[in-house]
C-alpha cells in the first residue's frame, strides 16, 4: 500500500487518471508546498513516494521517502541532499520532440525569414523575390555545434542532419555518432566555437555550466553567429548575452529559457533583468518550447509505468540518483 | 561559334563570369524582350542558343535557335510551339533546397508557432508556457500528401521524415520510395485528401493542374488541414481557396505563389485578386521560397556546364523537350 503524494498540481483530469492506472492498492494524496502545514507535514511523513518539481528545504522532511519522482527533466530546482538513505530519484524526458522541433523552427526562421516576407507581402512589398531580388540563407552546409548531447542534443542533430548540416557534439562523454561529424570534450569548446554558425545549449544547468557561454567566449564565436539556449537561462551570462546581441558581437539568438520566471508576487514579468525584449536579433519564447499538446501524455505515461514497477519491486526508467 | 542570346537581365558580374566561363569561341549578346525591336530582331534571326524566361509570340523569330536553356525550373510561360524543329529545351532546378527549407519553415512555424510567442513574451505573457499553459501542436505524427513528387517533393520528404511524418506523395508516376509511406496516382486525390493534415502542391502548372484544388476539394479536407503552395497560384483556385481560408473549411495556408505578380505598371501589388492579405490564418510570402544567397550560384553552375556540352555536342542535362 504505497503513499504517494502529489506535490504539483496537475492538469484536469490527471489525477482521476491516476487513480484509476494505479489501482485500489495506492493512497494518492494531492497536496501542495503552499497548503496548510500541519496537513503538507503529515503528508510527508508518511510519503513512500513524493511526485513534484522543486523539492527544496522549504519542505516539511520526507524520513520514509523510497522514490522521488519528478515531472521534468531538469533538476537543478531538486535538492538532492534532502533526499533520505535509499531513496531512488527519477526524472522523466518526453519532451525532445517539441524542443527539437521548436530549435528547426528557430534555425529555419533565422534563415528564411517568413515573419518579416509575411509583413511585406501584405502591403505589396515584394522583397525576396526575383520581383525586388534579396536573398535569403540555407541551413543546407551550416554547422551546428550542441553543447550537451542528451536526449534534445540526438533528436535535434537527427533533423538537423536531413538539413544537409554539419553538426557536432560538445559533451562531457564524447562518442561516435552516427548523426555526428565531430565530437568533442567540453575543454575542447573554446577550439570548436569559432566555426559554429548556430550554437545550441541543451546541456544540464550545474556547477560546471552556470554561466559557460561568458563574454570571453562570446567573442570567440563569428559574427554571424546564432545562439540558441534550451536549457537554463543561466548557462549564458545574462549581461554578456545582452551585450553581445546588442552590439552584434553574434548576430542573433533564439532564446526559449530566461533570467526572470513568473512568481506569486509578479505573474508577468519580462524574462530578464535586461532589456532583451528591445532587441530585433532575438526570437524568444516563454520556456515553451516542450509545452506540447502530446507533451503530458507522454510524460504520465512514463511516470506511471515507473510507478507500477516501484510497486513490484522492478527496475525502474530516468533513475537520476540512488541514494 | 555559337551565338548566344542572354534575353533575361543578369545579375551584376553573371555575364562577365559567362563570357569568360565559355571563353572566345562563343558570342554572347545580352538584350532584353523591351530592347530596341531591330536590335533585337536581329540578334534572335542568329541566336544558336537562347537563354530567357518568357519566351512567347511577343518575340521575333528564332529560325536558327538549337538550344532554348530557361534559367528556372517552371515553364508554364514558354509557348513551346516557338520553337524550330532540331531544337532542345532545357530548364534548370537547384531551387529544391531553398524550397524545402521553406516548406519546413512553415509547417514548423504553423505548429509551434513562434512568431506568437514571440510578441507575447515581450510584453511578459508568458501564454504557452507552463507559467500559463496553452500547449502547441507537433509535427510528429502528422501526415503530409505532396501533389507532384519531382524535385522540390523528394526534398520536402527526406527532411519531413526526420520530424516522423507519414509522408504520401500523389504524383502522375507513383512509385515506391523510401522516403514515402506511400504513392497515389492522381485519380486517388480525393481519396487521399482526408488523411492529409498538410496538402503542399508542387506539381507543374499545366492543363491538368489548373485548378486542382477547388472548392470540391477543399471540403474534402480535414478542417484541421493546411495547404502549402509552391507550385503556381493557379494549381488552386483562387475564389475558392480565399473562401475556403475566410470560413474556416481548412485550418491555413502557407502561400508562396500568387494570382497577380508585379508589372510594369505596378511594382507593387497584392498578391491576389481577393483579400488574402486580410487573413490570420495564411503564413504569405512573396515567391521567394527559392531565393537563396546560393541559388544563383548553383543555376549557373549548371547552365554553364550545359553550355559547354552543347558546344562538345554532348549530352544536355535537365532537357525538357527536344523538337
């Protein structure tokens, strides 16, 4: 009879879901880091399994956690030394079709410009065309350097690669690839920064990424460079960034993570502490870029076929740690 | 010695780069259809080879012509029947990168939609993220038909195939292919157009073309489906596409071809006889899918090649017919 308690709130209809995969056997709490202490602390005191986001030591302790189970992929908002001997910690992926397929809408919008041909056309400006000639790029024969070759990193080298892209990896474990041209350590960054046209960021935020692409390198980049940051706004230094986007030390960026996050005291904040929304070589995005209409499905179904094998005893996917 | 006839404008630099590509063995006189009407009477009456664009009975007789080379892939403004017996016609491609990209670069853009986002998240919505959940839609699993499987087809499908669509190509010569999931001939339009949740046509223009998606096409469509246009405005009907778009009968439209063109008595026109350029629902764009920075580069790579032959009396690449 495992205790499970829900820390996030899920979508409508999630948790009936829930329910009803996992069987009479489960006790399912919904509960929530901002709901009445006594009953938070209860909770998790008596939690085998916890499923949330951020798990920091605002928390009431979880002494009989077994699994911890997340439902992103990220965790640098997971404090791991909370979790108690024993304790498994998962994370879940599923989004690397949506972020692969959001970093080729980038890429090929920076080539092809369909926003601004769009405006034109419809007040019978015909630039672009052979009719009032101005040409626009390919992605065919560009290259594409990923720093971090995770799940995002392979599915977006695949599509990248039927784009007829050179590609390389920049990766703490660098390996042959099939979809590769290169790989490489992340000593070797600095070497491979100044023949990427498009730099892509989907490694994990830590110690050893927080802040990563500094003025310093930055400048080591071409001009006509494009960075792309899917990861955590702060594995890019937010001034650098700024200032090398404004004066075009690299041509643009595409930018999906960021600086500022919504709180309770301010929903709708701008995304940074610079003013990156002023800028006309920036396409960005509200951390959206996974936010897909299969995105959930996915990702319950994974975390629930982990938790059927957490009750029997199985091995489970997206193990993070064992503590 | 052959004479040749440049009857299109070049480029800056493209006729010095001819002449001394070719090198003295050739004459080459470069005019234009408006040029001075003896001048121009008299160069075609020598021309051996021509290389235009429109070619119809606006212009004097060619009597000696052996080699007609367009400097595009569609021929629907050459009359053929200008041509003298003995001659060969040949048309010229290297547009399908810049196409694809193109055609890749809209569908991505309907699903994920990042020009949305864009403009929302500079003023601090963060509509689409889980800050504000709104979840967009993914290319993965969605089924593209492609009306003509030539060129610019083959190259939209190995690329589409990164992304897991189910690709179906209806073409007058279906055949199996790796790239598709499967081919049709064209008398299976109809039964095909249920399934398709994005139609790109990029078939000739022709007397079997004209008009082939009507109005009782489009209700055959899902209301989901998006049409893609890089062949010619008139493969659709115009009345009814515009309608279609207006009521909603298909999702969109990503347009690239039109029903009026620039002129020399309007430089700057719309587009369309009917108010395309009022709807929210079609991605536009001013015949420029093609126009890339290395477009040119590769047709003339070609053309000239071509020249070369005609003059060894080899074998011609991309001949369209020979008289």
């Amino acid at each position: 009879m495992p205790n499970l308690v829900m820390l996030e709130n899920p979508m409508p209809g999630r948790l009936e879901a829930l329910r009803r995969d996992l069987g009479p056997n489960w006790t399912i709490i919904a509960t929530s880091p901002q709901a009445d202490r006594a009953q938070l602390t209860a909770a998790l005191a008596a939690a085998d399994v916890v499923i949330g986001f951020e798990i920091d030591r605002s928390l009431p302790p979880m002494p009989r956690l077994k699994l911890l189970h997340i439902t992103g992929a990220g965790y640098d908002q997971v404090d791991q030394s909370l979790l108690p001997p024993g304790c498994t910690f998962c994370n879940v992926y599923e989004h690397e079709i949506g972020i692969a397929e959001y970093v080729l809408a980038g890429m090929l919008e920076w080539m092809v410009g369909l926003r601004a041909m769009d405006r034109q056309i419809r007040r019978g400006d015909w630039l672009g065309s052979f009719y009032k000639p101005a040409f626009h790029g390919e992605l065919s024969g560009k290259t594409l350097g990923i720093v971090g070759f995770g799940h995002i990193g392979r599915e977006v080298a695949r599509r990248a690669r039927a784009f007829d892209m050179r590609i390389g990896a920049i990766t703490r474990t660098p390996g042959p690839s099939e979809l590769l041209d290169w790989a490489a350590p992340m000593a070797e960054l600095d070497a491979r920064l100044p023949e990427c046209d498009f730099l892509l960021l989907c490694c994990p935020l830590d110690a050893a990424t927080r802040g990563l692409v500094d003025r310093r390198r930055l400048a080591l980049m071409k001009r006509s460079a494009v960075l792309i940051n899917v990861a955590r706004g702060e594995v890019a230094d937010e001034d650098a960034l700024y200032e090398a986007l404004r004066d075009k030390v690299i041509a643009g960026a595409i930018l999906d993570v960021w600086y500022v996050y919504p709180s309770r005291t301010d929903r709708e904040p701008l995304p940074a502490h610079r003013p990156f929304h002023e800028l006309g070589n920036v396409i960005m995005s509200p951390h959206a870029s996974g936010c897909t209409d299969m995105l959930l499905d996915r990702r319950w179904m994974v975390i629930t076929e982990n938790l059927k094998r957490f009750a029997a005893g199985q091995e489970l996917r997206n193990v993070v740690l064992r503590k």
